[in-house]
C-alpha cells in the first residue's frame, strides 16, 4: 500500500472483496466507491444550484451504516470538513453546535439539508472533527487532518494482526474515535465491516457475530465487564482472532481471564492506550504480556514516541519515575476549536502532553498512574468533572465532583438538599439523562460541609474521606 | 412470595425505578433505565439475591420481569 494514497480515495482498489455488511445488504469495495460517487453528485448538484463553496463544513449524525460510511467517506474525498454527530443528540444540543460552527450541510443518512452556502474559512488540511464527550454538550471539538487519520490507521493495521480477508463488528459508535479507528483501519487493508446496532448482551449480536463468522472486535471497559458476566470465557467463537480494550481504565482482575482466555484458546487480546487528541491510539500493550503486565499500556504505537516529563518539564529518564506522559508523532491533531473562527487555522503542534501521570518500567512499557486533568472516563466517554459541577451549579446546586472511571461521584451539602428539597433518585436519574450515563455510575451523596484548603481551593481528597464513611 | 419480593428488589434497585412500575410487562429497552449496562447489574442483583449463577443464554433471554420469572423457574426458584 502506497502510503501517499489515503485509505478512502480510490476504494475500488479492492474490487470485489466485501467491503461492508448491513443487515441484507453487502457492499463490495467497488460498489462502495460507486456510492460514494453518487453521493458525490448529489452534494455537486446543491453546491452548484447555490454557488456553495469548494470546502465546506459538514455535520453528519453517524449512524452504524452504510449510509453513514458513504457519506464519511464521501467528504474526505471531496477534501470538506466532517463533524461526526451522536444520532441521538438533543435538538437544543444540536442547535448550540449549529449555531457555534454554522456549518453548510447537515447530512442524516440520505438526506442532505443545506443549512447555507455562504463561504467558511477552513483551514485546508482540516478533515475532521470529533468530540471528546458527547455529554456535558461542550461546543468543544478534536480537529484532525486526513494525514492524522491516515498516519494512525497505518499504525493500527502495523501492530494488530489485521488481514484483507478479516470481517469485524461494529461494537462501538461511528462518531466515537476508537470506533472510528477500527472502520478505517479495516478500509485501509481491505478488510469487512458488519455494522450492527445491538448491544453486546442481546441474541441479535451473537447471531450476527456467528451467521459472519466475525474475525476481531473491540470494547471498552464496561463493554469488557459485560462480556465476562455473560461468561465471554466459555463462549465458543472459532472465528475469532483477537480482540482490542481501550477507552479508560479496565481492572487488573478483570483482563488477566481476558488475557487467559485468548491464551487458551489461540487467540490475541490487545490492551491498548489513546486518546482523540491523537486521532485515537498511541500505545498497545503486546498480547502475550497482558496476563503478567495487567496494569500496563506498553510502548508507543509504530511511528509513535512516548516521553515522559517531570512538574518543571524536565526529562525524565530513569525507569519507575512518574511523570506527564508526553506524545510525539504523525496522528497528533490540529488542535482544538470551540467555534468557527477556531477552524481558520492552526498552530502547529509539535508533542501532545495527554494529562496522564505515567512511569516506564525497566522493560520499557509504560504505566499510567495518575491524571492531571480533571476527568474520569465512563463508557469509553470522557467526562469533564468541571462541567458537570457547572451543568449543576446552573441549576443552583453547589456540588464537588469527583470519581474514577468506574463511577462518577457528586457531593452536595445536606443544607442545599433541605432547602431546595432536592430528591437524590430525581437528581440522580436527571443527570444520567443529561450526561447520557447510565445511574447505576452516578452516586450522589450529601455531605455536612464541601471543605476547603487552607489557599481557600476545593478540597477534593477531604471530601472523599467525608464519602468513604 | 419471597422470592417475588426478592426479585421485585433486584429490578427496582438496578434499574432505578419504583416498586409499583415492576410487571409482567416491563421489558428490556421498555424504559430508557433498562439499557445494556443495567442488564448487567440486574443480572448480578439477582445472581446474589437467589445464590446462583446464570447461563449465558439466559442472562441474554431475561429481556422481561415476566421471562425472568420463567428462566428462575428452571433454577428451581419457585414463585407460586
């Protein structure tokens, strides 16, 4: 594969080998390529009725489908900017972001309804934008060029043991970056996508994960956590290969059976580290050392180079020395936007310094033990611990919030719960909706007092001390 | 009738919901509490509450408080 081409012009490279499977329908490479110049054509034939601009800013609800995937593929080879959408965002979301980017098309499946034409000033190498949570509604996006896109699929296809011949799963959003990973790692090797809208735990899964014979798979920690409730361990999947963890933390105890059940039955789990900042991944642990290294992220992706920073940014160079974990290499974004004028232009970024508190060991794989940042990670979704204290505060509740990636936690004083007359399940149940997780992570709990250090900052380990009892 | 009751508690505490919204008729995906992620904390509400642990296909099967009833049925859970 020539690394000049992209992985979505040309896709008739692959002729006839079996590019995507929905339901019924099976797409060739070919007839991909057939699709996308259709599609091609309707968005020619808008742009020009009103005279749109050569580069335009799109929104697309991202569905897990063929329809999505055609009118993906069909932007970046038309050199616009995709804004990839939860299909089920809020009206009032959509309409913030709307109103924040004022892009030109906002496309749903088929159907493609302009919003304008007047001219947007894109920075040209802009492909693609991404949200870093869905949730709290941020207007905050993850700006990536096609050669970000590129660079991280080429280093996907290099370390998993990914074949022209292989068929995966979709088990994660389109518009979720380690989702989105994993269709353009597929499409650059040729590889089949079966797009699937059931949950892990449902027959419908199973079924098509057996009637496809599916090769790989990928999960998040809760995805992970599920499949061993449901005995993953005794499951008998012939046709699976290898399977991949990323989007937060999963416990120690819980990928030493995953690591002993792909040991057992000759197939490869791969614990692996990234972020949308860096398209998506930048670490994987390799497969056979995740039943002795449970904690580990491993080494830096091929093409990838991880270095670690003590708190005045000097090098740190001994093995088991904690510090920020700084990444350098081809997938690291543009930068971030927040609104239109962000997207003008970039300054380039030489490292990305991801917030993680990390050592080396002295075989040289890294572990994260720490973060800096003030989010945990639930559901593969980043959750900003500040904005939820803020989405709360806006509806006057004053509130710490705290947690990890298995739980959020939020501390409000017992005078605001009297006087307001707040019902901890109502609040409770508001916020899963609000934030889109669900309650069963959500453990809110009022406390006499939200304490203060002695400089008058928000003490957060007091008040987890006051939650522990 | 304990073991109604029991199992009455399992879905109230995992999904969030009410005692009085427990039936027959409450089925997966029904009420937007009763996602994937619930279903696995239900499934584990109930694996304490009766002692046992569930096969594969039934944790996938138990879609319904009503066809939860008909699978702990064959786990000897009686509730007549």
């Amino acid at each position: 594969m020539p690394v000049s081409q992209f992985f979505f012009d040309n896709l008739a490279r692959y002729g006839e080998a079996p590019a995507a499977i929905e339901g019924e329908l099976q797409v060739s490479y070919q007839q991909l390529q057939v699709r996308c110049a259709e599609f091609s054509q309707q968005l020619n034939q808008i742009n020009k009725q009103t005279n749109s601009p050569q580069k335009q800013l799109i929104f697309l609800k991202a569905h897990n489908n063929i329809a999505t995937l055609v009118a993906y593929l069909t932007t970046l080879q038309n050199r616009h900017a995709v804004l990839l959408l939860d299909p089920d965002i809020d009206q009032s979301k959509l309409d913030k972001l709307i109103a924040s980017y004022q892009p030109n098309l906002l496309i749903d499946s088929q159907t493609i309804e302009q919003c304008h034409s007047k001219p947007l000033v894109l920075e040209s190498k802009l492909a693609l934008l991404l949200s870093t949570s869905g949730s709290t509604g941020s207007a905050k996006q993850v700006c990536l060029s096609a050669d970000n896109v590129q660079a991280n699929a080429l280093s996907i296809v290099e370390y998993l043991p990914l074949l022209a011949s292989d068929k995966t799963i979709t088990t994660l959003p389109f518009y979720y970056s380690y989702g989105l990973s994993v269709l353009n790692s597929h499409l650059l090797v040729g590889a089949c996508i079966v797009f699937n809208q059931h949950s892990l735990v449902s027959r419908e899964f199973w079924q098509l994960f057996k009637q496809h014979n599916i090769n790989s798979f990928a999960g998040v920690p809760q995805s992970y956590e599920m499949l061993l409730r449901l005995r993953f361990e005794r499951m008998d999947l012939p046709s699976l290969r290898y399977f991949t963890q990323a989007g937060g933390k999963l416990a120690a105890d819980k990928i030493q059976p995953l690591a002993r059940y792909a040991n057992a039955n000759d197939k490869q789990f791969f614990v692996m580290y990234g972020q949308t900042e860096a398209t998506a991944r930048m670490a994987y642990l390799k497969s056979e050392l995740c039943e002795t290294k449970p904690h580990a992220i491993g080494q830096a992706i091929p093409g990838g180079q991880f270095s670690l920073h003590d708190e005045h940014g000097e090098l740190i160079t001994q093995p088991e020395e904690s510090g920020e974990l700084i990444y350098r290499g081809t997938n690291i974004m543009l930068g971030y936007a927040n609104c239109l004028s962000d997207l003008t232009e970039f300054t380039p970024l030489n490292e990305l310094a991801t917030g993680d508190i990390a050592y080396r060991d002295s075989e040289g794989d890294y572990v994260i033990c720490g973060r800096i940042k003030r989010f945990i990670k639930l559901f593969g979704l980043r959750i900003n611990l500040d904005e939820v204290e803020t989405l709360l505060a806006n509806k006057g509740l004053e509130c710490y919030c705290l947690g990890d990636d298995t739980k959020l936690l939020v501390a409000l004083t017992n005078d605001v719960v009297a006087q307001q007359h707040i019902d901890i399940n109502e609040l409770k149940m508001w916020l899963s909706r609000e934030l889109q997780i669900n309650h069963n992570v959500i453990n809110i709990k009022p406390v006499a007092q939200l304490p203060l250090t002695n400089n008058g900052k928000k003490d957060y380990p007091a008040v987890l001390t006051m939650l522990d009892d | 009738m304990q073991n109604l009751e029991k199992l009455s508690k399992a879905f109230t505490e995992s999904l969030g919901i009410e005692p009085q919204q427990v039936s027959d008729t409450l089925t997966y995906n029904s009420i937007p509490q009763w996602d994937s992620t619930a279903h696995m904390i239900l499934i584990a509400e109930i694996e304490n509450a009766f002692n046992l642990m569930l096969d594969t296909d039934d944790i996938i099967d138990m879609s319904s408080f009503a066809q939860a009833k008909a699978i702990l049925a064959k786990y000897e859970i009686d509730f007549n």
